[in-house]
C-alpha cells in the first residue's frame, strides 16, 4: 500500500508519516515464542511492504540463493528501502533474529558523517510514541567503515531520536551469510533508559547517494523470537 512520506529523512530516506505520528493500520498484536517478519519461501508477503524511494531509483526483487528465497536490493547513487508497519509484543519476543549477505558496500560509506552515510545493509525497528515525544528508532547497519560494536546516534529529523549500533563492518564477510540475534528490549533500554513494550514498524534500507556508488545486499530472514 502506498503511503505519503515524509520530505525528512533517517540515513538518506524518509520514515513514512503514518509511522512517524502514529498514525498506524490496527492490526493484531503479534505473540508468541516467533514472530515471522520475512520468511524463506514467503516473499508474496512483501506485497504488505511499502517501498519508499527518497533518491533514485529502488531496485528489489525476489532471487533463488542457496536453495531459497531471497530478497535482492541495489542501489546506483540511490536510496531505497522496504518497509512494514507491525505490532510485536516485546516483553514475549525481545529477541530480533535476520540474516543478511551484503555484497557490494557502497565505497567510502561511513555513517558518521552526513556526506558519506551510506550503508548498503540497515534494518531499523520503530518503536510507539506518546504525543509530547520524539519518535524512538533503532537502526542496525553494516557499516563500510564503523568499528563493529559502535553506537551513535544517528542522523534524522528532529521529531526522531534515532540510534545506530554497527552490526557488522568492513569488508571481511562480504558475500557470506549471517546469522544476526539481538535483544531489543536490552538494546532500548541501554540506549533509551528505559523499557519497550512494543515495536511498531521495520524496514529494510540500502542507500548509496552520499558516496555516488554501488551497494547490493541479500535478506533472507527477519523474526522476532522468545530466545
């Protein structure tokens, strides 16, 4: 479904308004011990994705890889992203499982300045807001440059308060697999000071305008699980 977004962007790309002020679908509330976001063999679900384009052209589609499915960005001097509005309760599934393959960085990205903030792989998890408050978003990237383990935030609007934590860096898995787990609800709190209750909105993102490159990743995974 298409929806207006907003000229302001997080990393190079807008956050559609109906995530940024709430103004989200009623859909049920996600719960269980899993949480299947994307799954192997369940591409026709992206029919549910937005897929915003801030610069550019997006370019996505569904590929065979290693006897699956798989979901293909690329970006030229562009941004583009995929995104779905949900409702998981964290304090049942607090872990965020993916698996992702980047394998062309974008040259030069380093998301610790503005003119270079290229990533060829970011998966941001929005959380819910009250009226008085900025928008929470956490972004996990595979940064080009970043040190590993690196947490800052990151650049946005300010009606966003936005935190990046680098994933993975640098080239020495490129083309490989992997298989990433991360508490959320730990996350949040050390970078928020407080306690999540429920995640509303995720997104896959690529872009490459800042460094006028080339950037390709692989999706294949996204779950919330118990564990």
């Amino acid at each position: 479904m298409a929806r207006r977004c907003a000229k302001k962007t997080v990393a190079g790309i807008p956050i559609c308004l109906a995530i940024l002020i709430g103004a989200l679908g009623v859909e049920s509330l996600y719960a269980g011990e899993e949480v299947i976001i994307l799954g192997k063999g369940k591409t026709p679900t992206l029919a549910e994705w937005d897929k915003p384009v801030h610069f550019g052209t997006g370019n996505w589609k569904v590929v065979d890889d290693a006897e699956n499915q798989a979901i293909k960005l690329r970006t030229e001097s562009s941004s583009f992203a995929l995104e779905k509005s949900i409702t998981v309760d964290l304090k049942q599934t607090p872990y965020l499982e993916w698996e992702w393959k980047v394998t062309v960085p974008p040259a030069g990205g380093d998301f610790s300045s503005p003119d270079t903030d290229d990533q060829a792989a970011q998966l941001l998890v929005v959380f819910p807001k009250t009226f008085f408050e900025r928008r929470k978003v956490i972004s996990y990237i595979w940064d080009p440059t970043a040190p590993k383990g690196t947490i800052a935030a990151a650049a946005g609007p300010l009606y966003l308060n936005v935190k990046a934590i680098v994933v993975e860096s640098g080239a020495g898995q490129i083309g490989n697999w992997l298989l990433e787990n991360r508490n959320v609800v730990e996350d949040y709190r050390a970078l928020f000071g407080e306690m999540p209750e429920r995640a509303v909105a995720i997104r896959m993102q690529i872009n490459s305008q800042h460094t006028k490159s080339v950037a390709e990743v692989f999706w294949r995974t996204i779950r919330f699980t118990s564990e």
